[in-house]
C-alpha cells in the first residue's frame, strides 16, 4: 500500500508541476484500490496451468527435434505427465541470440529444458545434470594423450569449434596451428556441425576432435565411430570452465513456477537421469555449493 505520508508528497508534487487532472485522479485511484508502487509489486506469473509449452529448437538432436527424439523431449514429456498437462511446443532454432527474448520472452513458452547454469536472461531451477567438454579419441588411433597439455598433441590435427571454450585452451597451449576449425553459429535446418566433426575424425581430416559431451556422444554413435570420450578438465570457473551445470530456464520473476518443477526435477530426478544415460550423455557428480556465475554462459552455446 501506498502511505499516507507518501500520497501528500506526491500529490502536492503533482499539482504544483501543472500536471493534468486525469494523472492526478489515477494517483488518487491507486491508493484506493491498494496499487503499490512498480518497484515492490508483485511480479504476475504468465505460465499455462492447461499445457506445458516447451520452447525448443527443431532440428537439434541430440537435444531435441520436432519428431521429438531427443533426450530433452523425453524429459519435456516425463514432466508433462507429471503434471497431468499436454505437451506444447514452439520451436525456433536454438543457435539465434534472439532465442530466449523471442520465445519464454514473448511469453510464447513457459520452459526451455536446457540451459547452462549461470545465464542472465532466464531464471533457473535447481541442476539436473552437469556435462562438459570432452575429447573424442578414436579407439584404435593408437593416441596416448588424455589432456591437451600434454606434448603428444603438438603432432596431432585437433578439431574444434571457433569460438567455443575448447579453443581457448587450443590457443592457451599453443596449438593453433594443429586446429581445424567448424563455425559455432550455424542453420540448424540446413547442417549439423558436431555430425561433420565426426565425419572428419573418421576420415582422418583429425585425429582428435574437442566436442560438447552429448554431442560427442550422440554423434559417435550415429557414425558407428568406436570413440573414448575424455572429459576436459576446468581451468577455473570462468574463460577456461569446460563443466556445465544444467537447469530449466523459465521466466524472470516466475518464483511459483521455479518452485514447482524444481519440485519435480527433485521427485523425478532418477528418471530425469535415466533419460540422460540412454542416450550416453557423460555425467558428472553436481558438486554442492554456490557457484560462481560465469560470463561465457551468456557468450557461449553449449549446444
């Protein structure tokens, strides 16, 4: 409620700036009904208690797609029917950094089910997983490294993504000259990156390649590549991070709907994690805590 105290001061100020009648009768309407000022007002949720709209990308497996085959639409419909709601996607590619303005921003979804932990323009429930960075190897390259700071990979071709976080350990080392580099930003529609990565690796254009862990997966098992996935260590939590916590992103201010699916991540966690091993995802232990936020979650896709 606005004081009484705060009315005065207001409406004096009001009629002695010559401001018009009909801005001062609102004011006086505001304290009537109760309206509080914009900054202590209670935020009013826009989710839909009929369906559970998904914001997803169309054609990014092994996330999602429009068939819905991906592990993130399986998690999308354990938790629909938990909540007893249809299933209601809208999809935009992922890769567009109008994504989230133009989809949970527009109000045209209420959820994206994978989001790095940390980024600024959604609010985040609890992780329910954490990936990271690996190195796929292929079993019988006869390759010992299992790091990049190890001297072997000054003789190898190592493939990675332009601009990913990989690649700023392939410059701290000084490898950049043993890079073969793929875009970050790419058609969805039209191309898979991580399916090209692995291609090269079979054909020996690399003999190492640096990949997202689901994607590292996903893509090996599709090309038949016989492949060991080696986690990247973190350097720090920052430029050098190669972990990622995984959230749902919803809505900022959307405080009821985070409680409610953090509710469900906690009471379905193990099917949530079941969904995740069926399609080879590598995980790692969430480490309890605060975590530190990090700038390249906003700078970089994971996916």
């Amino acid at each position: 409620m606005i004081s009484g105290r705060y009315f005065q001061q207001t409406l004096f100020s009001m009629l002695s700036s010559g401001r018009p009648p009909l801005a001062v009768a609102l004011l006086a309407v505001s304290v009537t009904l109760g309206v509080t000022p914009a900054h202590s007002r209670t935020y009013i949720e826009a989710v839909d208690h009929k369906n559970l709209r998904v914001c997803a990308d169309g054609n990014l497996m092994p996330y999602s797609n429009k068939k819905q085959e991906g592990f993130e639409n399986k998690i999308a419909a354990l938790l629909a029917k938990k909540l007893g709601r249809p299933l209601v996607y809208e999809w935009y590619p992922a890769v567009s950094p109008k994504f989230v303005r133009d989809t949970l921003g527009l109000k045209k979804c209420d959820v994206i089910i994978g989001v790095s932990a940390g980024t600024k323009s959604v609010l985040h429930t609890n992780p329910y997983y954490r990936t990271g960075y690996v190195m796929v190897v292929p079993k019988d390259s006869g390759i010992k490294a299992r790091g990049l700071d190890d001297p072997e990979m000054a003789n190898l071709k190592i493939g990675v993504v332009a601009g990913s976080q990989p690649s700023r350990l392939v410059a701290k080392y000084d490898l950049l000259d043993k890079m073969r580099s793929y875009v970050l930003r790419f058609d969805t529609r039209k191309k898979s990156i991580g399916k090209l990565m692995i291609q090269d690796l079979k054909e020996g254009l690399t003999d190492v390649v640096l990949m997202f862990g689901p994607k590292a997966a996903y893509h090996t098992r599709e090309e038949e590549l016989d492949a060991e996935l080696i986690p990247i260590k973190s350097l720090d939590n920052h430029e050098n991070r190669m972990d990622f916590l995984i959230t749902i992103g919803v809505r900022i201010g959307e405080q009821n709907w985070k409680r409610t699916l953090n509710k469900l991540i906690k009471e379905n966690q193990d099917e949530i994690t079941a969904i995740l091993e069926e399609y080879g995802v590598p995980l790692m232990k969430i480490k309890k805590g605060r975590r530190r936020r990090d700038k390249t979650s906003e700078e970089t896709s994971q996916k």
